[in-house]
C-alpha cells in the first residue's frame, strides 16, 4: 500500500452481545489476503473480547496487531488513547491493511466517527464502513423499552410524550449510523422473529439500508469490507439523538467487577447469571471463571438471561485462578452489593 493512500478502517457497532467479536474473529480467520489490525473498546475494566481475539491471532492478523482500549470512551479519550493508537497501527511494519474497530456495545458510533475528522489523521484514514450488528430476537422482542405495551399504550394516549429508553437511543443511533445492518442469531429469532427485526430496523433507518442474515459471524468479508463510504465526510446522513450536543454521555450505563471464587460446576454458575438478570435488570455479564478440577478456563458470555459458557483456553502456570466477571446494567439498576451476593454467596 502506497503511504499516500488512506487506511481504510471499519467500525463495528451493535448492542451488547450482538456477536461483534464472533464476527471479527471470523474475518480474522478469513481475512482474503489482507492483513488486519483491530482495536477493541470495552466497558468496563476487565478486558475480555480483546483478549479472546488475541487467542485467535494468525500471521494475517499478529497478536501485536490486536489493541485494547478498556474502561473508556474511544471517542472521549481521542488525544489520550485513540490517535497514538491509531499512529501505532499505523507504524507497523508490513502496515495493515485495514483496522477493524469493535466499539463497546454501549458506544454511539457518530462522536467515534467525529474523532476521525482530528487534523493528526484525516489525511492518513478513511472509514471504510460503518457496521452495525443487531440481535433478530431481541430486536423481535421489542427490549429496547422496559414494557413495550405500556409505551405503546402511552404514545396513543399523548403522541408528544416522548418514553424512550436510553437503549433504544443507542440502537436507533447505531442503525442510523451504519452502511449496513447484520441481523445475528437468526437461529434463535426463526424466520418470523427475522422478518420482524429487519422491518424494525428498515424504519428505524433513516435512508435505504442493506439488511443481511448473518449465523455465527460468517459472513463474506467483500460484503462488510471495501465499501469505500467515507463515512466521515457523510455525517449529515447519520443523524443521531445526540446531534447538537457537543459531547455525550454515558452515565445511563454502568459496570461493576466482581471477583467470582473457583466454580464446582458451570451450569449452576450459568443458573445464577439466569437469575442475576432476571431478578435485577442485567444487560450483559461477561468474564471468566475457573471451574474446580479444570485445567481450562471458562468463559461466560450473557446478553441478559441469555448465558453461553465454553472452556477457551487453559490457564497460564504463572496466573492466578481468579475468575472475574463484568457486569453491565442501566444507572438505577445497578447495585454491587446485590450482584456480589447473587454471583459470589
């Protein structure tokens, strides 16, 4: 690549537990020839899908091609993280290709967008994409609201009542801002949960966007990669909620870290993560655990009930067997004490 060719980079967007980092990892292992960089941007401060990508490192995609930005806004942090993160990729040697970026689940992508326009790089980058991962059967579901029947109910009462979550911002502005919407998990929505999801996202769009099934993250890289938008000179066409706002916020959401003691069995531990979101409003658990007589670690990822668990990796002799697990949960939900007793006692 000649240096005088912007580095094409595309942003990853999606709810909590959409399946941002099963895609990557997919593009990793089927990169078509080019060689990948990817930064990831946690909530919270234990890093876990970074470290997961890293287990998965190839030569076209080298552990040290794989940054983390943990416990902090890439947009907010811009001159602190994102720009010597991006020059770091950049001084590679061979230079990537393209730059993948997974945006906390939590992110809006539009002030990320905003960061490219820095003096330091716009004329070193270009975004390629903007990509957004949507779940078919939450979306089908209708969980952007906490009760969807008495907003509905509500709205026909007094339409200038506006009783919107703050998840359904971020979801209507990760839609509004991408050139093209992957529907995750069609397995579990069906065929009648997949259609609903792609009507939801179509109105919520605000131009015509392409809307395609992806299972498992596998999807072909020319579908996602060299879409040529130059997302960052098109941000009229993205609007957000948060247009005219000059920064935003994130203290609707908020994580807590518990140290989690050795398990006896994963599936009990799965049963309490079940409970935990149920009986508290949890949005998202993900972490590691070790399980007692396992030399693997496990790992556990919950997207509200939802808990997937699988043993990853064995664990390093010189690390200590402390499993740790984030916890994610809009302001008024969380309470660390209750999630500590519900994971822990």
């Amino acid at each position: 690549m000649s240096t005088l060719e912007k580095l094409p980079v595309t942003v990853i967007t999606g709810f909590l537990g959409s399946g941002k980092t099963t895609l990557i990892r997919n593009l990793m292992q089927n990169p078509q020839g080019k060689r990948l960089a990817v930064v990831v941007n946690e909530f919270g401060d234990v890093g876990v899908d970074g470290e997961i990508l890293k287990s998965c490192a190839i030569p076209d995609c080298p552990a040290e091609n794989i940054m983390e930005l943990a416990n902090g806004c890439i947009c907010c942090t811009v001159a602190d993280d994102f720009i010597p993160t991006i020059e770091a990729l950049m001084a590679l040697e061979p230079r990537p290709d393209h730059i993948l970026i997974e945006t906390s689940g939590l992110a809006l992508p539009k002030p990320l967008l905003k960061a490219f326009d820095w003096p330091d790089i716009r004329s070193k980058i270009t975004v390629d994409g903007v990509i957004a991962l949507a779940d078919a059967e939450a979306v089908a579901d209708g969980r952007f609201a906490p009760n969807v029947a008495a907003v509905d109910a509500q709205r026909e009462a007094d339409e200038g009542l506006d009783h919107e979550t703050p998840l359904s911002e971020v979801f209507e502005d990760q839609v509004s801002c991408a050139d093209i919407v992957l529907l995750t998990k069609p397995d579990l929505a069906g065929p009648e949960g997949v259609a609903k999801a792609k009507a939801i996202v179509l109105a919520e769009a605000p131009r015509p966007l392409p809307v395609v099934e992806v299972a498992e993250g596998e999807v072909d890289p020319r579908v996602i990669l060299g879409l040529g938008a130059a997302a960052e000179d098109d941000m009229d066409n993205r609007p957000s909620h948060h247009d005219g706002h000059d920064d935003h916020e994130h203290d609707d959401f908020e994580s807590v870290v518990i140290d989690i003691p050795e398990q006896s069995d994963p599936a009990t531990f799965a049963a309490k993560i079940e409970k935990l979101a149920k009986e508290q409003n949890i949005l998202r658990v993900k972490g590691y655990a070790a399980v007692t007589g396992k030399p693997m670690r496990l790992l556990v990822q919950a997207v509200g009930a939802r808990v997937r668990h699988q043993f990853d990796r064995p664990w390093k002799p010189e690390e200590a067997r402390q499993g740790r697990m984030v916890v994610i949960a809009e302001h008024d939900d969380i309470n660390p004490d209750k999630i500590r007793a519900a994971l822990v006692d």
